[in-house]
C-alpha cells in the first residue's frame, strides 16, 4: 500500500518540493563553508555567477550538462524496468571508443556532418555492447545488474587504458591517447548561439551535441510513453508478473532495455570525444555517468525533469570549479561534497518535507489533500 | 440505549470529482458488532481511512466515546483506542509475528527489555482472546488465515477497545471465516466494538447486531440485523431488487474446446502442487474446480495459462497441443483464443500504477487496433478504455485515473471486462467474484452464463462452493493436487464438502 500521502497541486509537486529540497541542501553546504572558515554568501555568489555570470560560463555549463543529460536519460530508462543501471560511465568510456574508430576511420575523408551520424551509430553500438553483459547476465543467471555494472565499469577503465597505450597512442607520442582528429572528426561549436544572443565567449566546448541531447531527450519520451515498447518496459517495471502474464519475456525486455540505456549512455561520449577534445583520452568521462544516477533521480526519470536537473548539475560542475579557483580554503573535495548534498536532499529525501508541506496544504485548504491509493500495494 | 462508542456527524470527502463520501452520519454502539455494506466504490474504505486518521475529511465532526476527537493521523486513532485490520495485510513478510506486533510501538530504546514484555503481552492476549499464533513464526510461511490474526493482534496489542475490519474475510476459506466469527464474538464479550465491513450478507445476518448501508457516497439506512433481511438489504445497497440466484437454462454442450492433459506442476520448493491432471471443457459449458483453498488450484491455472511453468502437460485449444513445460507463452495462448482472469488481480491481472485505460488493454497490446506500427495510438486505447467502462458500468467513469485509486470491485471489473470483450473461445476465470459486490456478482454471474451461451468453454475456479454450485455445469473436486472426482450441480453441499475433505470417492458416494 502506498504511504498515507496526500496528494498536492502539482505545481507544488513538482516545482516546490524540489525547490525546497534544493534550498536546504545548499543550506547545509553553507553550513560546511562556514566550518572551513568562508563566508557562504559570499561562495554562493561565486557558484552562481561562475555557472552563469557570462557568457563563458554559461557555455560550460551547458556542456557539462550535455553529458549529464545522457547519462540521465540512460539511468532513467532503466529505472523504468525497475533495473539499476550504475554502469553508464563504463558505457559512455567505451562509447568513446566507438566515436574515436569511426572519426579515426573517416575523418580524412568525410565532412563532419558525414561522420557525426555515423560516430553517434558508433558511440550507441559501443555503449550498449557494454551494457549487454550485465543484462544477459541478469536475464538469463538472475546476476544482480547493479554489481555486475558496476564491476564493468572497471573492466571498462582497464581496457581503455590498454588499447590507448598499446593499441590506439601513435607511435612515439607520450600521452596514452589518440591522435587528433582531423576537421571531419569534429563537431561544429554551438557557442554563436550564445553569443547571438549577447554574450560573448573566448572559446568554450560547447558543441553541437547538446541539441543531439535535447533530441534524445525528447525520444526517450516517446520511448516510454507512447510505443509499444515503453508500455512493455514500464510493465515489467511496475510489476514482472503481470508482465509475465501480459506475456512480455522478461529476458527479452531486460536485454532490450539495457541496450537502450547503455546506447544512450555511450552518446554521452560524443560530447567530449568529438564535440570538445577532439581525440579519445583517458577518463575522459570524468564521473558523468554517476552524475547520470543523481540527475536521473531528481529529474524524476522524466526527460522533462532530468533536462533541468543535468543543467543544474552542470552548473554545479562549472561553479563549483570556479569556487575552488577563488576561495583556497575550498577545495575541489568540497564541491563533490555540496554535489553529494544535493543528490542526499533531491533524490534520496525527496520525501522528508512532504508530509509536513501537504499538512500545511491540508490546513489551508482541505479540499486538495487528496490522497494516493489506500487500495492495494501500488506503491 | 446503549453507550456510544463512535459518531460520525456530515463527514463529506472528495477525491477530486469524486464524492467517495457525501454528509455522512453514523452511530455505533459500543460493545456490538457492527457491519457496513455497500457496492463496490460506494466509500466504505474511504470512510473507515478517515476514522483511522488516513484521510482527513473535508467536513465534518467525529466523537469518540461522547467527546469531539482530532484524528489526523492513524496514532491519534491509535490512541483512542481504535484499530484497523486492513483489506489487504501490512505485515513485514519476513519478521517474525512478535516483531510484526511490537513494530511502531516499540517503547523504549532498549529492544531487549521491550521484546520481553511484548512476548508476555503477547500471550496473554493470545491466551484471553484465542487468537493462538506462535509469536516466533515467520509471516511469510504463515496461511493467511493465520496473518490475518497477527494484524488482529497488532490492533489489540496497540490497546484498540474499537476494531475496524476492512473485507476480513474476502481471502479466507469458509473455515476460517467461521474461525475468524468465533474471535469477534468473544471480542465483543469482552466488550470491544466491532466494525466489519463485508460483501457477504450472510455473515451480516450471522454476527452483527446493526447494519449500515451505503450507497453511492451516501449512508441510505441503518437497519437492527434482527429485523431486516438479505434481500432488503440488497436492495438498500444497489437500488434495485437484486437476482440473488442465478438464473441460467440447459447447457447445450459442442466440440472439447480445452483439453489438458497429464498436468503436474511443482512448487518452487518441488512440493507437487498439481498432480497428473486432466481435464475438457467443451463448447458451451462450465466447468467449476471446487476444493479447499491451497489444493493446487492457483497452480492449475496458472500452468494452463503459461504463467507458470509446467513439470509436464499440455493444453489443446483446437489445433495443435501447446507444450505446457517450456516457455508456453501466455501471448500465445492469448492469440489461440484463450482469456484468462487470474485469482490475484493486484500483482497478475493488473499493473496499479497503470493508468485505467493502460490496464484496459493489458496483454492484449500487440493487437493492431491499439497501435500505429510501433507506437501506441492513444486515442484508439482510450476510446476502447471508455467504452468498456460504459458497458461493464466501472466507476468512477475516468480512464486517466490510476488503477489503485479504483475501489476492489472495479478493479476487478476492469479485468473481467478486458477479458471478455476480447471474444475468447476459452475463458479461464479465478475466483471472479472476490471483493466484488451483490450487485456486480449478479452482473459477473450473469456475463459468464451469457459466454456459455455464445458457446465459449468455461473454466472456473472459485473457493466459494456456492458460487461453484449456481454456475457450473460440471464440477470438479480438487484436493492435494488432483482430480478427485466429478459431479453435476445437482450434487449436495455435504457431498461435494466431503469430497473436498479427501474423504475417498466411494465412502463419499455413500
Ligand atoms: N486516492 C483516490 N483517488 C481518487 N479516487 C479515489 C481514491 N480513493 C478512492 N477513490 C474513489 O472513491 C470512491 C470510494 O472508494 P472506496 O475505496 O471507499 O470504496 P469501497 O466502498 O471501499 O469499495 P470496495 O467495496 O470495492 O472496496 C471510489 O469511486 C474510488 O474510486
Ligand atoms: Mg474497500
């Protein structure tokens, strides 16, 4: 049975709750600051001006948030067959090197706009490979998905390192990476945009595979609420017998599903690979597809929420770099702990306020307390 | 005039556009037990939710014991003494029955002391009560018989004197149900109030003393159990005279439309649960599965239908055999022309988070009608959503709203109405009328007469032999996992009774 919640406005559902959860975690983040011995105001403006204060950084927010947005979407689809998918940064590093052998491949013969669907089929091919063990394994053994993702994730890690320094590293170069792509290996900046509208940048990564983001974003939408197949994956989600019974194969949807989610995962790579450094190298993924879990969660497995969330998130990136360049009492340590704050208030006690707020909504208006389901175990 | 131990005065509720409960009043005495009836969405849940602190009223005064009380929360119920048995178990599956007990009202921070004290509580009331249960036991390996004693407990360990039951005997046998009688009559010997909420008249007129009816929101009447009867009760709750016998003429039996043979299926644990089993149903007939509750038939029919794997067996739907101890698929049953109401409607037959119109089409999604090649066409879901709610009359009439928030009975309206509307040559049903009200069972009775009569074979399931006896036109007892014997309708409740024991065919015959 669902817990006695009353039901709220969704306004209040979803735009108050997460915002209240926001404010108190960046109150207990000024709690930390004050214990280093900073001023929180004075580091809140920091954050936020170095998210958002020019045209520079908002550029790097938004490219951080590209990524983000990715790995969100590829936790989320997963969370909707209820299956826990922590291994999007092993598929989005060996995404990587999908996007590198078809850039490596083409980029001397092909215009960008040749090779970037074909890096994208790439990069999707690579990171759902990857994701495929985990899911026969859990299909066909009952091996638990999020141990076995996570174990991939560091055969991921070890196996980049080996081909960039025995396979991929030109001859006589010292860095264990590849060779610079040539113009057909990378994608056009999106920094005009900005810019058209008034801000000015330097140079910032901001690329070309943000809209490519907000595309998938839109199509995991369609995915899970408007095919056949979202219906099926939801179901089993919700409750395997009755997909059983329905007579969807559990084997089948599992596969299928982790094969999107590490797809998708994977095309986070384009991001940097393609979009920013212009050469695969190593760890290059750089914790996205951690992120991915906290922006899926708070973005409620909805690409409507976990566009806003990845920006957020991005932001957090962004400032928070510039927050440890200002302030030496804080370190880059620090700001993994404000992060960290935000996913524990936004995802994890997503429900700590809500019994008192739908109270306080109760008290002032008692018609729209409403209540979830008191038939059945829904919930 | 006894003592009041609950009023209710004008308690209105809305769920959105939903009127669950309209200007309500109610009086229970105290020391009596007290029932409430009323179809399937007519708000008694609702109404006992907000006796228990889960839903607040939208209007409306509540006093206990003569004096106004606040219930906000269920431990503000708790502490005025009132206790809530719920329809379906909130028990912690893998603790122990003292632990089950004591959660939530664990006292101090020492669990050590604290469990003592419980366990000697514990008996006592096990003991001044009859409500034996080994305090140790796991709830998952309990029946749910004996669960349902353990929520009992929870209520009177909390120091409940007034005890909601929720549709208590909704998933019990008949034994025990009459168990589970004898326990609320020494309740209220010892003075307790009781309020059950039931769809079974007959336990209205066998342990009540007072009955409110509601109906559609509304209390129409409450009425002294002595001096009314289960048809004027029937009528008070649907509005109408209510066919409580089924009417049906000859069947005119066909072809052997499902045929299962040598079916044997095992537990997880490998216990066999169904033993070398088989069966036809032909064309225009009905045939009921009757036994005990826990004899195997929940796994007859879901190794029919596919849900579950089979040791060996097969099923014939006309054409080829179907492998039953592969992978049968249900899809392909499903395509064959076999529709299947599974028994637990809650974790098969639906998806509760579903929206209604999602449900509606649950197993049937790969039909073309309800897709525009790989996606979904909505408005054909929807509009084919709607038209079965008109037909099969579910409410509340939305189908957007979300499948939990539908009341038991339209939950399993939903399902039949799916099931049926799909033309079926087979239809294999589980016990279609549980939590279902008078006037549904009518309708649901009167529908699966109406397949037999389309020629449709029919395959039922049911722990209520009553049921089994009205519908069926042949019966088969089950007990320990096989066929023991067959008989006509016409066969006696004794008879079938002692088959259904085990008594031995012969001995039984006599
Ligand atoms: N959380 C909710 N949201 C929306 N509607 C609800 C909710 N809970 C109940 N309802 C509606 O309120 C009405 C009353 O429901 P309630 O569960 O009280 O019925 P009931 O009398 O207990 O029925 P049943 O005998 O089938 O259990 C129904 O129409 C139901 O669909
Ligand atoms: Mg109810």
């Amino acid at each position: 049975m669902s817990a006695p919640y009353a039901k709220l406005p969704a306004w209040a559902d979803y735009g108050l709750i997460p915002l209240i959860n926001l404010a108190v975690a960046f109150l207990v983040a000024g709690l930390v600051v004050m214990l280093v011995g900073e001023n929180p105001f004075r580091a809140a403006a920091i954050l936020v001006e170095g998210a958002l204060g020019r045209g520079q950084n908002i550029a790097y927010t938004l490219y951080y948030a590209t990524s983000f947005i990715f790995t969100g979407l590829a936790v989320a689809v997963a969370f909707h067959c209820s299956l826990f998918n922590i291994g999007g940064e092993g598929q989005a590093y060996v995404g990587g090197l999908g996007v590198a052998v078809v850039c490596l491949a083409f980029d001397s013969i092909l215009p960008w706009w040749l090779v970037f669907p074909l890096a994208i089929v790439g990069a999707a091919l690579f990171g759902a490979a990857w994701a495929f063990i985990p899911a026969y394994f859990q299909a066909k053994r009952g091996s638990h998905i999020v141990i076995t993702t996570i174990m991939f994730n560091f055969i991921a890690a070890s196996l980049m390192v080996y081909l960039l320094v025995n396979v991929l590293k030109p001859a006589g170069a010292q860095a264990p990476q590849t060779r610079n792509f040539l113009e057909g290996g990378q994608l056009p900046k999106l920094n005009w945009v900005l810019e058209a509208m008034g801000f000015s940048i330097r140079s910032a990564p901001f690329n070309l595979s943000f809209l490519l983001a907000l595309l998938a974003a839109f199509l995991v939408w369609v995915l899970i609420w408007r095919t056949r197949l979202g219906y099926e994956i939801r179901m089993r989600g919700f409750s395997p017998k009755a997909a059983r019974y329905a007579g969807v194969s559990e084997t089948k949807i599992i596969i299928i599903t982790m094969l999107i989610s590490g797809a998708l995962a994977g095309m986070m790579a384009l991001n940097p690979v393609m979009g920013d450094q212009n050469r695969l190298q190593i760890d290059f993924v750089t914790g996205a597809g951690f992120v991915g879990i906290a922006v899926a969660l708070m973005g409620r497995s909805h690409p409507a929420g976990i566009v806003p969330a990845a920006i957020l998130f991005g932001m957090l990136y962004q400032g928070g770099a510039e927050l440890a360049f200002e302030m030496p009492n804080i370190s880059r340590d620090m700001i993994v702990i404000i992060q960290g704050l935000v996913i524990l208030f936004a995802g994890a006690l997503e429900h700590m306020f809500r019994p008192s707020i739908q109270a306080l909504f109760a008290s002032l208006s008692p018609r729209s307390a409403g209540i979830e389901a008191q038939q059945g175990e829904g919930g | 005039m006894a003592e009041t131990a609950i009023e209710l005065k004008g308690i209105s509720k809305s769920f959105g556009a939903v009127h669950a409960n309209r200007n309500i009043d109610l009086k229970i005495e105290a020391g009596t037990i007290h029932g409430v009836i009323g179809e399937n969405g007519a708000g008694k849940s609702t109404l006992m939710s907000i006796l228990y602190g889960f839903y607040q009223a939208d209007r409306g005064r509540i006093h206990v014991g003569g004096k106004k009380a606040a219930i906000n929360t269920p431990s503000d119920a708790i502490a005025l003494g009132i206790g809530m048995v719920h329809q379906h178990f909130m028990l912690v599956q893998n603790f122990s029955v003292l632990e089950n007990v004591i959660l939530g009202a664990e006292g101090e921070a020492l669990l050590n002391t604290s469990i003592a004290r419980a366990r000697s509580e514990l008996e006592r009331l096990e003991r001044d009560y009859g409500l034996e249960v080994d305090p140790d036991s796991i709830i998952e390996d309990l029946p749910v018989g004996l669960q349902q004693r353990v929520e009992i407990l929870k209520a009177l360990y909390r120091g409940a004197d007034i005890l909601i039951l929720d549709e208590p005997t909704g998933v019990l046998t008949p034994a025990e149900a009459d168990h589970l009688f004898r326990i609320l009559e020494q309740l209220k010997e010892e003075g307790k109030t009781i309020i059950l909420i039931t769809h079974k008249l007959r336990e209205i007129m066998a342990i009540t003393d007072n009955v409110s009816v509601m109906r559609q929101g509304t209390m129409v009447a409450t009425r002294r159990t002595a001096e009314t009867s289960v048809e004027e009760l029937a009528e008070l709750m649907v509005g109408r005279r209510v066919l409580l016998q089924v009417e049906k003429g000859e069947a005119k039996p066909g072809e052997v439309l499902l045929s299962v043979r040598n079916l044997t299926v095992k537990d997880s644990r490998g216990v066999t649960m169904v033993d070398n089993v088989s069966l036809d149903v032909r064309a225009g007939e009905i045939v009921g599965i009757a036994g005990v509750a826990g004899n195997g038939q929940s796994q007859l029919l879901d190794a029919i239908t596919g849900v579950r794997r089979a040791v060996s067996g097969t099923v014939t739907l006309g054409g080829e055999p179907v492998d039953l101890t592969g992978a049968a698929d249900p899809a392909d049953l499903r395509a064959r022309g076999m529709a299947h109401v599974p028994e637990d409607r809650h974790h098969v037959g639906l998806v509760l988070p579903f929206e209604e119109n999602e449900n509606a089409m649950l197993g049937y999604h790969r039909q073309a009608k309800y897709l525009n090649g790989p996606f979904l066409n909505i408005e054909a879901i929807r509009a084919d959503a709607r038209e079965k709610i008109e037909k099969y009359d579910i409410r509340p009439p939305d189908c957007r709203l979300k499948t939990a928030n539908f009341s038991g009975g339209n939950q399993q309206k939903i399902v039949l109405a799916r099931e049926m509307e799909q033309d079926p040559k087979v239809l294999i049903v589980g016990q279609p009328t549980r939590g279902v009200d008078v006037g549904a069972i009518e309708f649901i009775h009167k529908r699966l007469i109406d397949m037999r009569d389309q020629g449709k074979a029919v395959l039922l399931v049911s722990v209520e032999l009553d049921e089994i006896r009205s519908l069926s036109d042949r019966i088969l007892v089950m007990f320990a996992g096989r066929v023991v014997g067959e008989r006509g309708p016409e066969a006696s409740e004794g008879e079938l009774g002692l088959l259904m024991a085990g008594v031995e065919e012969k001995e039984a015959a006599e």
